[in-house]
C-alpha cells in the first residue's frame, strides 16, 4: 500500500525501436534492443514539442504586430536579457538562448506534470542532476579556457590572510562542487515531495468517501485544492530558482572577481 505512492515516479518503457541488421562483425552490427522511449524521454521531447508549436503561433505569420503568445514570449525573453546584462555583463547574452531553452525545459518538464496521470521527468535526481553536473562541468571548462590557471583564483577570497589560504581555498573547493549536487537536489526533492503531497492527501479523502465519511471528506479536498495552487506556484518558482542560480555561476565563465 505505502509503495503505491511511489508508482507514480516509476520510469517505464513506452515503445521500443528494435533494430536487426548491419553486416555481423561491424562496429554498427547491432542484434537486440536499440532504442527504448521511457516515459521521462517522451515527457521532455513532448515538452520541446510543445514549446515549438507554441512558439510557431508567437510567429504570427511574419506580422510586425505581436500576437499575445508572443508578448509572452518576449516578457520572459527581455528578463532573462536583462538579467544575464545585470549579472554578466555585454558577454551576458551570448548566453542567452542556453538559460532561456533550461527555464523552457523545466517549467514545462514540472508544469506538464501537474495534469493528472502525465509523468513528471524532473523528479528524477538522474535527470536534474545530470543537468546540474552537465552545467558546473560544462562553466568550470569554460573558465579554464578562457582565464588557464588564474581561474583557480575563484577558490582564494579577496583581501583574505594568506595565513588562512590553506583552510579558505579547502572550503571554497568544497562549496564549488556542492554546487552542482545542491542544484539539482533542490529541484528534485521539491518536485517529488510536492507530488508525494499530492497522492497522500488524493488516497486520504479517497479512503474517507469510501468508508462513508461523506462530509468530513471536505476538509482533505480543500487541503488538496490549496497544495495544487501551491504547487503551480513552485513549478514556475523551482524553474526560475534553478534557471538564476545558473546565471550566478555561468558569472566565473566571464569574469574573476
Ligand atoms: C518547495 O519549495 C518552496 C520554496 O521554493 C516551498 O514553499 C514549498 O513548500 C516546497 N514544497 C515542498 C513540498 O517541500
């Protein structure tokens, strides 16, 4: 029974490509299993999916006269400009279509989830990890690149003792990787335990109708109503939490402090 709680984060396979062939002995030689679209893959394709066909109704035809889709658009455009100008400078928005597409994937990886029935991928720490480790991995090479070994500097505070470099240098090092755990952490367990809420409340009211207690059930049923309004606030603010938090940290790739 406590388990039945938990199938709704189950991953499973919704179809398979299966691919028999290439000549036997070639590095493309492949017998089995090819291509398996897990219910998390189908859920972030179909988010991009419809994220396009959304945009393609903003494009309005070619019009100069934006349509409200694309005013939408473009409210969330111009903020993340004018926070990437604000945090990183000119150098800011080449970075632009990266942070917009991240906030694109998990609001509506999290939004999508709050429909009944429809699987949601960021409450898997494998996804939300992997792109929180795919960002710090991916600004640590980008500092490297761009400042070679004065980027280390990042880890040694300003105007601090060098007395105390030793023990300063061991925590800064400590707090960067946690970076990347802590990121995708946040998401996932604010996710899952929102929609943990979700089933416990849902089974209580239900067990309450079921056992007769008609009236009674109302109080669970307006507790629900509260945790859903709650929870599509959180989807959009775990978005842009984990979207700003980006922004701060992709701020070493252009300038050491
Ligand atoms: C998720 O985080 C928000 C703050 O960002 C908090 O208000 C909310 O209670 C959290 N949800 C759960 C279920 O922990």
């Amino acid at each position: 029974m406590v388990a039945a709680y938990f199938d709704q984060f189950n991953i499973i396979p919704i179809f398979s490509i299966w691919v028999y062939g290439g000549s036997i002995g070639s590095p493309f030689w492949i017998n089995g299993e090819f291509f398996c679209v897990s219910n998390t893959l189908f859920m972030m394709s179909f988010a991009v999916f419809l994220f396009y066909t959304i945009g393609a109704k903003g494009v309005n035809g070619g019009s100069l006269i934006p349509n409200r889709v694309l005013t939408g658009l473009e409210l969330i455009y111009s903020h993340f400009y004018t926070v990437l100008k604000d945090n990183l400078g000119n150098k800011g928005g080449n970075y632009l279509a990266f942070v917009l597409s991240l906030f694109i994937l998990i609001l509506f990886g999290n939004g999508l989830g709050l429909f009944p029935y429809v699987f949601t991928p960021t409450v898997h720490m494998v996804i939300t990890l992997g792109l929180s480790f795919a960002i710090i991995m991916g600004t640590t090479l980008s500092g490297l690149i761009t400042f070679r070994l004065n980027f280390f500097s990042i880890l040694m505070p300003q105007g601090a003792p060098l007395a105390l470099a030793p023990l300063l240098t061991a925590i800064e090092t400590l707090s960067y990787i946690s970076r990347a755990i802590s990121l995708g952490v946040r998401l996932a367990a604010n996710i899952s335990s929102g929609h943990l809420l979700f089933s416990i409340i849902a089974s209580f009211a239900w067990k309450m109708i079921s056992t007769g207690i008609l009236v009674g059930s109302f109080v669970p049923f307006a507790i629900l109503i509260f945790v859903t309004i709650l929870e599509m606030a959180v989807a959009i603010i775990q978005a842009y939490v984990f979207t700003l938090l980006t922004i701060v940290y992709l701020r070493d790739t252009v300038e050491l402090h």
